[in-house]
C-alpha cells in the first residue's frame, strides 16, 4: 500500500517526545525514511525503536538544537543515509518560567533564544541549500500561537515564536522558486509536557489552572497532540503543494478574539 511518504526522508528535531515523537511515528506508518534528533538520547532511542518496530528505516543523532554543528551534522546523515531530504519538521524547542519579563533570568531568556529562534534559524541554514539543490523540499517550523499575538508572562517565549514566523515568511519568498515550501505551525496550549508547568507551579491548584486556561480558549478545551500533529502531516504533504511562507493557527480560536 502506497502512503503519502513512502520513500521521502523526512528530519525532526525534538523527536523525543511530544509533538516531535507522535510525529515521527505517524511519518513512519506514512512510509518516511526518517532523521531523528533529540537532546534527551534515552528518549530518541525509545522513539527509534518505536519507528523501527513500524518499520521505518531510521537514523539518530542527539543533540541541543541551538548547537549549528547538529544541524550540519543532521541534515549530512540524510544525505549519507538516503541520498536526499525531502521534509524537515523544526519542532524542538522550550519555555521559560510563566513570570513577567523583569522576573525572568537573563541565562533563561538567553536559553530560549538559542534553542527556540537560533535553533530554526540553524536548521533553515544547512536544510534549505540541499532542498534548493534537489529542486524540491518542505519545511515546516513549529511556531505557537504566542507568536502571532502576545503572551503575557512568556514574553521572551513569545517573542521567539514571533520570530521563527518572521523566518519562516522570509525564507519561503527567497525559495520559493527553488521549489521548496516553508510554513509554521502555530498551536495554542496542548497536552504536552512543555504545557505541564502551567499546571504544577500554580499557585492556584491544577484544576483552578486548566480552568482558566480553557477559559480563553473559544473551544474551552486544551488541543490533543494527535491534533496537532495530523496538521503537521497535512501541512507537509505533498497534495498541499500550494501553500508557502503561511502561519497556520491551530488553537482553538484562540488567536480570532
């Protein structure tokens, strides 16, 4: 049976878990020869095997994203392994202390700079040349909806975001007639453990927590992650060839009010 990523090489950061680890096992079943990335190597491994098992051929580097040599690297074991790459899906990334910007250390924001922009800007830089080569490629980079409006409290988080769709409407004008697309992907808050914090550190119980956070949400409920991720599959699809440099919200309404 042919599905729609039988024989294309597709690469994800922040494979471990979350988004990046349901990903990778829906592009498996989907056919894809994959490149896994983690900074967690226990997690990748597990992730791995799980992709392996479905039967998926599959190669591993480790690795803190806002490091560019990873990257480099990466995007080489595709070329080695498989002779191209074809998808690239850019979701690893963290968050800072929900806290107001004054209260939030200089090393974290530094942090979440790195990983979350640099970390994309990195990957963009060592992808897009050999997708440009092939004449044909798609990238999608996980943005949030924190980076289309703001985010109290997770400003510099926010501030990230805004700038990884400011890369990624960039790049899709300067590649767009080499034949590769670039999106993002922009989620509001789902059941995953970068979302988890919200929960354990408030002052006001978890359940006080959930409530408040769904209240703002018009759908009143957190996404799940297979929702998020069967966007993901679409948006880099080769039947959705048409659409480039776009910011695609997928949170519940959120990002309409």
């Amino acid at each position: 049976m042919t599905h729609r990523y039988t024989g294309l090489t597709v690469l994800i950061t922040g494979a471990g878990r979350g988004f990046g680890a349901l990903a990778a096992t829906r592009f498996a079943t989907e056919g894809a020869h994959l490149v896994l990335n983690d900074v967690d190597a226990d997690n990748l491994a597990a992730t791995a095997t799980a992709c392996t098992q479905i039967g998926a051929q599959v190669v591993t580097a480790s690795g803190d994203v806002g490091d560019e040599a990873v990257h480099q690297n990466l995007v080489g074991l595709a070329m080695d392994k498989f002779g191209r790459l074809d998808r690239a899906l850019n979701n690893a990334g963290i968050a800072h202390k929900i806290q107001r910007l004054a209260d939030v250390s200089s090393q974290e924001a530094a942090d979440v700079i790195r990983i979350d922009l640099l970390g994309v800007f990195f990957a963009l830089k060592h992808q897009l040349p050999v997708m440009a080569q092939q004449g044909a490629g798609a990238i999608l980079n996980v943005a949030s909806v924190a980076g289309l409006v703001g985010a109290p409290m997770m400003a510099v988080y926010s501030a990230a975001k805004h700038g990884v769709i400011g890369l990624t409407k960039s790049v899709a004008g300067e590649y767009a007639s080499k034949g590769v697309r670039i999106n993002a992907i922009c989620p509001s808050f789902a059941d995953t453990q970068m979302v988890q914090p919200f929960f354990t550190e408030s002052k006001h119980g978890a359940e006080t927590a959930l409530a408040r956070l769904t209240a703002i949400v018009p759908l009143r409920r957190m996404a799940t992650q297979d929702e998020i991720v069967e966007a993901m599959l679409w948006m880099l699809s080769p039947a959705n060839s048409f659409m480039t440099g776009h910011a695609l919200a997928v949170d519940g309404g959120l990002s309409a009010l």
